[in-house]
C-alpha cells in the first residue's frame, strides 16, 4: 500500500470529511486521519439552515423520522418575563443532530465517496515545504501534495506556527448534560416543534435543545472567568435549580450522563493558510457557541479550502503560498459577522434592546433571522452591516 497522497486532512469530524468528500469528487486521492474512532461523542447538535447548500454537495439526504427537525430558536429572560421567537425553516429545513451521528454519518460518506479514512491514529509532525508535504503519524509516514488541518480546537498547524489568539470577551466554559425521558407539557411542545431555547442569566445563558428519541441537551455557557477548580457541576446545579422553566420542563425526566465541562472557548487562527496547507473549522477559530455557528462555519470553511485546492491543482500552482488569500475576505466576513453578534449578545443588551423589540420592526427581524440562518454572504443585511462597521470587531487579518 502506497503512503503517498494528493491530500492529507488531519481530523475526521465536519470539517475533513466535508474538504475530503469535495476532493474525492474532484477526483483526488485524499486521507483522512482521525484520533478516535466514530462514533464519538461531541458536543454540539444544531444545524444552520444554510449549511444545506454544503450537505447537498456531499450527498447527504436527511432522514426525517431519524433527526428532530429544527423550526426555530427562542430567547427568554425570566427575570423580565420577556421573550422572542425566530422562525429559522425558510428555504431549508434545518436538523438538531447529535454530534457522534452526525460525525459518523459524514465520515461514512466520506469512505463511501472514496476517502481513505485512518482512525484511531494520530498526526504527530508535519512539515510543508515547495516540493510536498511530509507527515508522520504515531503509526507511519507519508507525504502529499497539499495538507489540511481539521484538528479542531486540537488546531496543530495553529499551535506550531504560535498564531493562536483567544478573544476574551465571550464565553469562558461550558457545563452540558443530556436527558431523556421528559414527560412535562412544555417537553412534549419541544419534541413536537423542535423549537430551540436560549435562557439568559446574568452570568451566560442556558442553552435547550430538543433531541429525536424525546431527549433534551441542556448546557450553560459561562462568561465569567474563575479558575478551573470552581467550573464545577455545582455552578450548573444551581442555576439549574433557579429557573422555574427548566424545573417544570425536565418533570419526570432521567439525566443521561455526569455534566461535562468544556473550556477554551473562543480564538482565532490568524495563520490560517501557508505554503502547501490550510486550516479550515474550528483549526481556524472556534466561537462562542450561542448562535450554533461552529458546524456551519466548519462545512462553509471547508468547501472554500477544497475547492480552491483544486484550482491550485489544475494551475500548478498549488506552492504558492498566497494561494488562499482570495478566499480571506468571505472567511473574514462570516467569522466577523457572528463574533460581532455574539459580543453584542454579551456586552451590548442586543437581546434586550433587539431581538426583544424585533417583533415591532419587520426589517431588524429579518436581518437577525437571516444571521441565525447562516445567510452571512448576500451583502443586504443592514444589521450585518453595522456589526462589520464597529471597531470592536477588528479584522482577524489586522491582528
């Protein structure tokens, strides 16, 4: 068996196999190397209704008596008693899709399209230079023609190139579990609507998330930084316990697992591309999760990073180091885009002041629809406008 390879990705979750599925269709020999072995669990399970575009691409038909469908999100300040709701299945129908199915099913696309899938092995070195890419793994070697990293917050060409920044100002960590068997009214309308429900709390907002099989991922986003040792269960517990709809909600219902934490929120990659490689999903930066902008930003990021490895393919000029900088502008304009949306949620009363009124202006509440959609790239979003038009959100090129 032969080591060499057009395309070597590292990383085996939304990001890899999509770029790898779009090679394989372009016609190249294309590996993938995945730490673990799918299924695996991953937090994560909402879909953007725009990232369809990308699944039909890769082929990917949804089963509809398999995956919850996703009619919308609503926000809810208990402390006010306010509260607003945004239809999000327009164009496409959106999925709530738990993420070791939704990794699992995309890997075996993947194989299916003729990917080489490496599992339960783990890129150690890799080293890009004019004439090809080596890569070493905790099993053999190989070499390629092109390299991508999809290693996800792993992010190993960002860490080796040092060009990891954290933006501060968003979400430190996050406490999730998930439960089944919820018999109350308002999980019966959840299962039914698929309707997503985001609690904010003077410390971060709780995220609920009906699942199929009459299951609810609830978790809480923290924005405070504390040290490690206080980002216990207890701080999920208690606000947990204040919330009179969380408490009504999950009546009868049986928790799955221990809660997770999950820490080292948001960054960005501010190399994101070089000679011979390029970084695409949350290997070139990972947002507050909020606005469940993390798979749609992998899918996107990635069918940008494979299609323009083929046209540096077919024009020989797959070396050139700048060969990714035409693509930095849409990259930039979706990453901004949702970090902009995801500060004002933090730090400047948007819920309050915005979506809580948007039911009073048709035109602010299509313009949050079409950013909870994913719809970043038309250019007729006033709002998207004026988020792009602050200086609290700088370029990441300008880092």
């Amino acid at each position: 068996m032969t080591n060499e390879f057009d395309v070597i990705i590292a990383g085996g979750g939304p990001a890899g196999t999509t770029a790898g599925t779009l090679l394989t269709q372009y016609g190249y020999k294309v590996l993938v190397i995945e730490r673990d072995t799918h299924p695996r669990f991953h937090i994560g399970e909402s879909m953007l209704p725009m990232s369809e575009p990308v699944f039909q691409r890769l082929g990917i038909e949804w089963d509809v008596q398999k995956y919850q469908a996703k009619s919308g999100a609503e926000f809810i300040d208990e402390a006010t008693g306010q509260q607003v709701f945004f239809p999000l299945n327009g164009l496409f129908q959106p999925y709530q899709v738990e993420r070791a199915e939704l990794d699992l099913m995309l890997i075996e696309n993947a194989m299916k399209h003729g990917v080489d899938i490496h599992q339960a092995e783990i890129v150690r070195h890799v080293e890009c230079h004019a004439d090809g890419v080596e890569v070493r793994s905790d099993q053999t070697n190989y070499t390629a023609r092109y390299f991508i990293d999809a290693t996800g917050r792993s992010a190993i060409m960002g860490r080796k190139k040092q060009s990891i920044d954290r933006i501060e100002n968003l979400g430190r960590f996050a406490l999730y579990t998930h439960y089944r068997g919820a018999c109350s009214e308002e999980a019966k309308i959840l299962y039914t609507t698929g309707v997503i429900k985001i609690l904010i709390l003077d410390i971060g907002w709780f995220w609920v998330i009906p699942l199929a099989g009459n299951r609810l991922s609830i978790g809480i986003v923290v924005q405070e930084d504390m040290p490690a040792k206080e980002r216990g269960s207890q701080i999920f517990e208690r606000y947990l316990a204040s919330s009179p709809y969380l408490q009504s909600l999950l009546s009868g219902a049986e928790q799955e697992s221990a809660v997770k934490t999950e820490a080292d929120f948001s960054y960005y990659n501010k190399a994101r591309h070089g000679m011979r490689y390029a970084c695409c999903g949350d290997a070139a930066g990972f947002l507050d999760p909020v606005f469940s902008s993390g798979v749609f930003l992998a899918l996107t990021s990635a069918e940008r990073v494979a299609d323009r490895i083929h046209q540096g393919f077919l024009d020989g000029c797959e070396a050139d180091l700048n060969l990714h900088d035409i693509d930095d502008a849409d990259y930039e304009l979706g990453f901004d885009s949702m970090r902009g949306f995801v500060e004002r949620f933090y730090n400047k009363g948007l819920v309050h002041n915005m979506f809580f009124a948007a039911d009073r202006n048709t035109s602010i509440r299509d313009d949050i629809m079409g950013l909870l959609s994913g719809d970043l790239w038309t250019g007729s979003n006033d709002f998207q406008g004026k988020l792009l038009a602050s200086k609290r959100v700088p370029s990441i090129i300008e880092k």
